[in-house]
C-alpha cells in the first residue's frame, strides 16, 4: 500500500460524512463518473455508444461526448430487433427537428439491457414515487412489463429528511498496512466480475448488482463498501491517488504482492482509454514551453495539418472519381496540383519533427538546436518559388472547370453530389484557390515570428523566408483577387435563379445582405447583392436548393441615394434613386446603413468614371423577369412570401449553410473585404468548448474558416461533426456571475444560443478572439 502523501494529510482525520462528501465531489467533476458506454452505430454507420445517466441519454464517439438527450426532452423509448429508437418532443427553438432516432445495437439482447436500464434511470431520477405494477393482460400482453423496483431519488430524500439518525462520534484510529482492508482489496484478481470498463452500474439496474467471486481464497472475499471505495478511486482512468498504481511516493516499485493481478493495472483504466479532466490538462499546458516563438511555430503546424487536408479533397478525393472531372480538368490538377501536394506533405513531416523535439517528446533534441522553424519555412518557401508557375496556373483549373459545367449538366450534377460529401465542407472551388491563400498565412506567420525574433538565432532564417514569400505574394496578389473574385460570382450564381451570365469579364462583386423593401404591403425582406454595375434584390424562393429568385435590378449608373427615415418614418431606411424606378429600403441597425451607403456610392462613383453601361442580369423569359415599367410594384403569391419567412429546416444539405443564407437569417452583411480578410486568417487547433448548462468541458479539434467553426473529434477526422455560422454573434468575454473560473476563456451568443471556447494559452487566445471578431459583433473583449 502506498503511504500517505503530503498532499493527502490534511484529509487523514476527515469524518466519514466529510471524506464521502469529498468523494462525491471528486466524482462530480468527472465527466465519465458512472458511465457505461454501450456500442451502437447510427444510420450511417458511424461507430458510436449510447450511455444513460442522471441528465438523460448521452451519445459518445469515442470518449467524446457528442450528444445528449435531456429526460425532459424525450417523449417515448423503445426497441424493435437491433435498433434502439429514441422519440423526442418537438422543440420550437430548433429549425431541423428530428421526431425519432434511430440506434443500431450488436444484437436484440443488447438493444432490450440497455433499454432496460434507461427505464430504470428514468423512474429512478424523474418519479416522484415508485411506479406501480402494470396489470396482467387475460388474453394477450402487449409490450414489456418491466417495471423499476424501489424507490425513487425523491423518496430517499423524503425519507432521509422525515428520519432522525443518531450520530456516532468519529475517532480517528491508524490502520496497519498488514492487514488493511484495502490492501487486501487492492490484490482481486483483474477478472473480478465487479470491475466492468471502470464505471459504476446504474442504480437498482441488473448490471448494478455485485457478483462474488468464484475463488476460494479468503483475500479474494471482499465486498461492501470498502470494495466500492477502492473502484471509486479509479473512475475511466482518473486517479484518486497522487501516485500510479506501479509507483510509490518515494518513486520505488511496490512489492511483487500488491502488484500482481491488481485491477488497477487492468487496461481498462490506463491512458489510453479516458479523456483528460480539466486539471490534467493545466498540468500539461504547464509543462509546454512558454516561449511565444513555440506558440507561433504550433499555429504553423495546427493550419498546416488543416491545409494538407483540403489539398487532398483536391488531389485524392476529386481524382479518385474518375467519373466527375472531364480529362483537361483532371489534366490540371495532376499537372498543378500534385507537385504542390507532394511539397506540403514533406513539409508537413519536417514540422511535425521539430514540434516533438521542440516538446521534448523525443532525443532528437540532445544532438542540436531545435527550438526554430524558420530554417524549416526557408526551405519549404524556396521550393514554393520553383513551383510559382504552377501558381499562377491554378486559375485556369477554375475557369476551365466552370466551363466544363457550362457544357455539361451531368458534370453540374456530379459536381454538385461531390459537395454534398461530408469531407466537402466547403464548395469545391474555394478549395481550388487554397493554395494561394495559404501563401498569405505564411507571410502572416513569419511577419509575427520577426517581430517577435531579433536577438534570436532563428531570426536570420525567419527573415530569409520573409522576403521570399512575400515577393512570391506580390507576384501573384493579381491572380489571386481575380481569381477571388471569379470564385465569389461562380458561387453566388448557385444561390440565384431567374438571373444570366452573372461571371462575366469586369464584374465584380462588393457585398451582399439582408434588407428590408418598402412596398405597398410593407416592409418585405430581401436580399440584396450589390455588384461594381448594378443592385438585385431576391427572395427566398420554394426550388429544391431554396434558392433566391430574382425580383429586380437597379443599374448603378446614374444612381443617387440619401437618408430618408425622416420622410417615411422607418429607421435605418434609405431611398435608391434610378433611371427607371426608386426603391426604399431599411437595414437593421445604424451600423449596417452606413456600409450600405458608402459602397454603393463608391460602386456608383467608379462606374461613372468608367462610362460603361451596366449589363442586364435578368433571365429574358417572361416568367423569370418583369418589364421596367411593371418595376415598382412586385407581384408575389403567399406561398414565396410563406417560404422567404420559413426557417432553415427545408433547406437542402449542399445550400442550407452558405454565407448568403446564414446573412438571411442573422439578417445582416458581409463585402468582400470581410470575405478577403477571413481568407488571410484563418486558425486551426485545438479549443475546450462548454455549452450553456453543461457542466463539463469538450476538447476538440476548431477549423476556423468562411466564417464558421468546424468541430472535429481531432485533427486526424476527414470531415467535421458540426460547424457553428458566426455571422450575427457577440463576442464577450464572461461575467463574473456566470461563474467561469477559467483562464483565456471567450464567449459566443446570438439570441438563446450561448457558447464558451477556452484556448489552452494567451497566445492562442489573443489569436482566436480577434479572428472571431472578423464575422461577429464585438461587445466586449478584455485581456
């Protein structure tokens, strides 16, 4: 038995009522306390495991808690065969209501223990009282009548408060190691059938029930309390003891009695197979270097992972299809795309190696100096420049693709299929442009890391790839906003219906938003798209992609504008003046007035200077367009109105979350200077995410990109679980009273919806707040 450490002292002469109380406590922080994870796989296949608790139902995948279903929110559980359903309430907050859930488990056996236990759970914690006996069917019985036994959570507490129990006063008495309980209860063999994966059973449950053991051995016959007490300390990995179980305070082994057949040796409870708490993570974050240069060489290393990725959707997803691309675009990309790939690849395994040795998790650290990177970035920049032909190039595989899809409407179905897939996060051809954006974050990054280097040996080399890489930036900045530019009109044109040739040769895109029209039925929202020649308005439309129909065009050529709010009495409104008709319109606060304004007069000055006639947008059939004199009145039907106002719960999988439909329902804007800003910073790694009621805290691994946050298990995902649109949310950081005792800690809010992301360092925070504020409302942020 190992002796007591000093940290434990203060603990020795606890009362009973004083240690289980600081056992409970202990257990109340652990996220897995209690649970058992039973496999089951989802409709797709994914590997998942449903656990019951206290809360409700909760899904895993892995150790990672992805779901929870409150007891409140759960209308009905069932089981039919293997599948385990689940059937909830309807929940007005949520757009996407699901009315049933569908779990697959290994067998029927499986699928009715678990149910059983979740009855149990469910009586045991909601019932006010014990539930009665169901009544014997005389012909024919209908269903299980199992029912919970015993009493409920408020019972207990009814009665432990109506009774009076007498105190027996607590004397502290020492225990010999030779005979102590819990050494004999440390030497149970590993297959004891009361240790199972580590977690406590449910209460009253089948599997809460303790068996003894088969051996005859009289060390081996312990039970009670002080078994429970002993399986207590090792919940999921997490270790009551200051010391590991092969280890004693003074650092020697234990002796070969205590460590043979231990259950705490069992693999069940070893690194590999829990998730670290809180604490554990701050003791790790201790033992990191500190050195601001490791933060920014890790941020390399985080984005670089996230890259090496979206150059694969590219290079092995798309290619690996041979039935989507035609050969000139397959041609392209092996041409343009794979020497690049190949590059990053290499130098993805270079990083990697110099952040272990950095971390000290290998010996390559003995043979030389090792905390730099800009030795590493030279390298890989130099033989970037090699490669700068096949840059330049990479705005021929979009044009030439889009062209392919012009020819062909199979290869726009297969296209758009693709996109659909799980590992297309984001629309195909944003992840053609990847490569060049990524030459702006290494810029960014090596600027920080000079500034932040000048005594320091790495300063040379960092200053080196700085100069390289910035000249290939200003080399290729024209190919770059062309191409932007290209990329942004090509998508837009999937969002609209009713509208022609919207990418052509000097057009160019400025902003797009919500605003509301004034007509003779009132204020309408629409959507507006502001171009370097002219403004279109839309609605929502009812097409199978809920795209937005065009209603009308305002050439920007001779156009006026001016504040009206006091003429029509509607705040933040503005007037349109055109040749042909004018249009009132309000935004949604001061703010977004004013960038309204100032773009469209800088589009009307720059048009004006250039003397070119604005081009018609509008489809030329007659169900699609209106003639100008029918301009200033809009004939819609209830049902397009019905559907402009609808949530996203119809939309598609591929539309339902672009920027123009997140800007239509936090009803706000973005320009492509924000969409140019959110291109240069981007951030990868990882984040502890905590929801508004929850108590506990999720590592995972953010992609912060297209103003979303992409959730992922770890890096190591092809595609991520979940994503968060940023459009429309606060930043703040939090209130005393909503006591986050946490550091580097940002919060995210939009109407009921609350989030909060604790970045394991200040560096990391001082990144990801100011790239959140790129597409949130900064209210306060303070650090």
């Amino acid at each position: 038995m190992c002796p007591m450490s000093p940290e434990d002292r203060p603990q020795r002469r606890q009362t009973p009522a004083e240690s289980d109380y600081q056992l409970l406590e202990m257990a109340r922080r652990l996220e897995m306390y209690g649970v058992r994870l039973h496999p089951a796989k989802d409709r797709e296949g994914t590997k998942l495991s449903l656990a019951v608790s206290h809360i409700g139902l909760l899904v895993f995948q892995g150790h990672t808690k992805i779901n929870a279903f409150n007891w409140s929110k759960v209308r009905k559980l069932s089981f039919k065969r293997k599948r385990f359903l689940i059937k909830l309430r309807p929940d007005l907050n949520q757009s996407a209501y699901q009315d049933t859930l569908e779990f697959v488990m290994a067998s029927r056996d499986c699928c009715k223990i678990f149910w059983k236990i979740c009855v149990e759970y469910h009586a045991f914690f909601r019932l006010f009282e014990e539930p009665k006996p169901k009544a014997k069917a005389v012909l024919f019985t209908r269903g299980s009548s199992f029912r919970f036994s015993g009493r409920t959570q408020k019972q207990v507490f009814d009665y432990v408060k109506d009774s009076e129990f007498q105190k027996v006063p607590f004397e502290s008495v020492s225990v010999d190691q030779t005979d102590s309980p819990l050494r004999l209860t440390l030497q149970a063999p590993v297959d004891d059938p009361t240790v199972t994966n580590g977690h406590q059973a449910g209460p009253g449950g089948p599997e809460a029930q303790a068996l003894p053991s088969t051996t005859g051995h009289p060390e081996q016959q312990i039970s009670g309390p002080v078994r429970q007490a002993v399986e207590g300390m090792m919940v999921n990995g997490q270790k009551a003891f200051p010391f590991g179980p092969s280890q004693s305070s003074n650092g020697h082994q234990p002796s070969p009695i205590n460590a043979h057949s231990s259950p705490l040796s069992s693999p069940l409870f070893t690194d590999a197979g829990y998730v670290r708490t809180d604490d554990e993570d701050e003791v790790r974050r201790k033992k990191c270097p500190t050195d601001k240069a490791y933060f920014i060489a890790k941020e390399l290393l985080t984005t670089e992972r996230t890259f090496q990725k979206d150059l694969a959707v590219i290079t092995v997803a798309v290619l690996g299809k041979e039935d989507i691309l035609p050969d000139s675009v397959r041609t392209l990309i092996n041409t343009n795309y794979d020497p690049v790939y190949q590059l990053h690849q290499a130098f993805l395994k270079e990083v990697e190696q110099r952040l272990q040795q950095w971390e000290g998790r290998s010996n390559a650290h003995i043979k030389g100096d090792y905390q730099r990177v800009g030795d590493v970035m030279l390298k890989n920049i130099q033989g970037l420049k090699q490669l700068t032909s096949l840059l330049q190039r990479h705005g021929e595989v979009l044009v030439e693709l889009e062209r392919s899809c012009r020819a062909s409407q199979r290869l726009q179905e297969l296209c758009r299929e693709f996109e659909q897939q799980k590992v297309c996060y984001l629309s195909l051809n944003m992840f053609l442009l990847r490569p060049l954006h990524r030459l702006l974050h290494y810029k960014l990054i090596l600027e920080r890391l000079c500034k932040h280097y000048p005594p320091h040996q790495d300063f040379r080399d960092s200053r080196a790839a700085l100069a390289d890489i910035s000249e290939m930036v200003l080399q290729l900045q024209g190919t770059m906003m062309k191409m932007e530019n290209i990329q942004k009109l090509l998508e837009l044109k999937k969002d609209l219906t009713g509208i022609q040739d919207l990418a052509i040769p000097g057009r160019e895109f400025i902003r797009l938003g919500c605003l509301s029209k004034l007509s003779g039925k009132g204020l309408q929202q629409r959507m507006f798209f502001l171009f370097s020649d002219s403004l279109v308005y839309t609605s929502r439309g009812m097409t199978a992609d809920n795209q937005f129909k065009v209603h009308g065009q305002l050439p920007l050529y001779g156009m006026t504008i001016r504040e009206s709010e006091d003429e029509w009495g509607v705040p933040h409104s503005f007037t349109l003046f055109g040749q042909r008709q004018s249009v009132v319109v309000a935004a949604s606060c001061v703010s977004e007035m004013v960038k309204w304004m100032e773009d469209i007069r800088m589009a009307v000055v720059l048009v004006e200077q250039s003397n070119r006639p604005s081009t018609d947008l509008l489809s030329t059939s007659r169900s699609d367009r209106k003639s100008p004199e029918e301009g200033g009145v809009e004939a819609e039907s209830e049902e397009e109105l019905s559907a402009s106002r609808s949530s996203l719960e119809r939309q598609s999988a591929q539309r339902g979350n672009t920027t123009v439909h997140v800007c239509w329902h936090r009803n706000t804007s973005v320009s492509m200077v924000d969409f140019s800003v959110a291109v240069e910073n981007q951030l990868s790694g990882n984040l502890l995410r905590k929801f508004k009621n929850s108590n506990g805290w999720q590592k995972l691994w953010v992609v912060f990109t297209n103003f979303s946050l992409f959730f992922y298990k770890s890096h190591q995902d092809d595609y991520p679980l979940a994503s968060l649109p940023l459009l429309g949310y606060s930043l703040t950081v939090p209130a005393e009273t909503e006591n986050i005792q946490k550091d580097y800690v940002f919060k995210l809010h939009f109407k009921s919806h609350v989030y909060y992301f604790r970045s394991e360092s200040q560096y990391t925070f001082q990144r990801s707040v100011p790239l959140a504020t790129c597409c949130v409302v900064l209210s306060s942020v303070v650090w």
